[in-house]
C-alpha cells in the first residue's frame, strides 16, 4: 500500500520535460477514512477540485502553449493524487509535441482517472477542462457566501482538531444557514509546511453555536491532514456532534507549487461549486 513517505513529496527531484504518465503517485484514502469510521458506503457525495496553473506542452511544431487546468475528482474514487507528483506529471508535458488542446485535455483526463481510480473494481473518468488564453480574463474571482465567523471575539486555545468543542441547540427551532471562515489552517503531514484555507459550512437543522465552531476550524491549526481528508473530518465531526438535517462542507485552499486543491462533501447529491478562485488563490 503506497504512503505519502514513499511519494516524491519533501524529496530532491530531477524533474522530468518530456511526457511522463509514471510520475503521477495514488495514495488510498481508505487509512484516513478508517480513522473516521468510514467504510465502503460513503455519507457524503462530492469531489476534490483542482486547479493547476503551471500547465504548458509544444504544438507539432514546436511553439509552447500555456493553459489552465481544472480538474474534477469525484469523493468516490480509492485514491487521491500526491500533490507533489502532479505537479512533476504536469512538468513532463512542457516539451512534449501535442497535436492540440483537446489532445492534451484528453491526456490529462485518461491518466489521472486511470491513477485515482487505481485497484478499484469498476471505473469511470475524472472531469478535465482546460482554459486557455483568450479565456483567461473571464477567470473570475469570488469570495465563499455565507456568515463570516471571523468576526466573532473569542479565545482560542486548542490547536488540535477537538469535535467536543461542537455543540447545538437541540432545543430549539431548526435553521438553514451558511457559514464561513478564513481561519482554517492544517499542515502538510509529510514536509510540515502549512496549508492556509477558507471554509463553508451549510447545514439545516439545529442551530450550531458559531463561536464554538468557530474555535473547532482553528483547532485544526496543527493538524496534519492532506487537504482532502481535513475536509471530511470536518464533516464527519459536525455530522455527529450537531446531528444537521442536511450539511455540506466546502474548502478552499491556497495554491502550492501552481496547484489548488479545494475539497466538497455534501450529504445529499447535487451540483458541485463552480471551482471559483477566492483572492487569496
């Protein structure tokens, strides 16, 4: 079973510049989601969008191209891809002949979905979509909507994700509300650098105590958790402490290394968030 002290992540590399599909490094999800008590029947639907934007190749006759990529990785699939290895995957493609955009897109969509779907019975395909430069200025920038719980005053003084720090009121009216916060911070559990997010939290049911959520987000401050699985910790623990009716959990991280990866959970199927950048990406 691969981990991620096996993978190229915090390691001198010599990176590759020719097309390179071997590069890419799956990591199972299912070690994470055991510690949660998460087996093969999932709560929560959703995806892990990507967003690279160090992507370049050549045309047949040589002229580089740049564009950007979004990529789409349903909860669904057993693995998720080390960030560090798609980055170095991404590097193989900036002197390599693709006939077009399409080419690459296709490229791109055939061996990642081959990568995260890896031991898996049955497979389906990751969604790519590539935007290229005369599309560039349509990129819009948006913060999450919702209730800002950074402006609440509080003290904090746990730095460990601690779900007891979670309370309702279960003795009162249901609500529906959506709430966010800049102040998610986790690090990486392999090289310790810090992962900087937002997070929005939507929910009905009963009235979760903002302040006290609000401390929860900061516990994770250090925690070391990839991107993916702070995520849906977050979710697993508001599920089970607050008991909503219906709850989605969304985070947007800061890029590294020309990649962004902005995880959903949702309790109940539907449209996926448009992969928006915030400001701080």
């Amino acid at each position: 079973m691969a981990t991620p002290e096996q993978s190229t992540l915090g390691k001198p590399v010599v990176y590759a510049d020719q097309y390179d599909a071997s590069l890419l490094f799956p990591l199972p999800r299912a070690d994470k989601r055991a510690e949660l008590g998460l087996g093969s029947a999932l709560p929560f639907f959703g995806a892990d969008l990507w967003t690279a934007f160090e992507l370049s190749w050549l045309t047949p006759r040589g002229k580089p191209q740049v564009a950007i990529a979004q990529v789409t990785v349903p909860c669904e699939t057993p693995n998720i891809v080390e960030s560090k290895s798609f980055k170095l995957y991404l590097g193989s493609f900036s002197n390599t002949r693709f006939a077009s955009a399409d080419a690459v897109r296709d490229r791109l969509r055939a061996d990642i979905s081959e990568a995260v779907w890896r031991g898996a019975p049955s497979a389906s395909s990751v969604g790519v979509r590539l935007v290229l430069p005369e599309a560039f200025g349509r990129e819009a920038i948006e913060e999450l909507e919702g209730v800002n719980l950074d402006r609440l005053d509080i003290d904090c003084e746990r730095y460990a994700p601690d779900p007891t720090l979670l309370t309702a009121a279960f003795d009162e009216q249901p609500v529906e509300e959506t709430l966010v916060s800049h102040l998610l911070k986790s690090n990486c559990p392999v090289t310790g650098q810090p992962d900087w997010g937002s997070v929005q939290i939507h929910y009905s049911g009963p009235q979760i105590d903002q302040g006290q959520l609000l401390r929860y987000i900061v516990s994770f401050r250090n925690h070391t958790e990839f991107h993916e699985q702070c995520v849906e910790r977050l979710f697993m623990d508001i599920r089970a402490r607050c008991k909503p009716v219906r709850l989605s959990v969304y985070a947007r991280y800061t890029r590294r290394g020309g990649l962004d990866i902005n995880p959903f959970r949702t309790s109940h199927p539907g449209a996926l968030p448009a992969n928006t950048r915030t400001a701080r990406q």
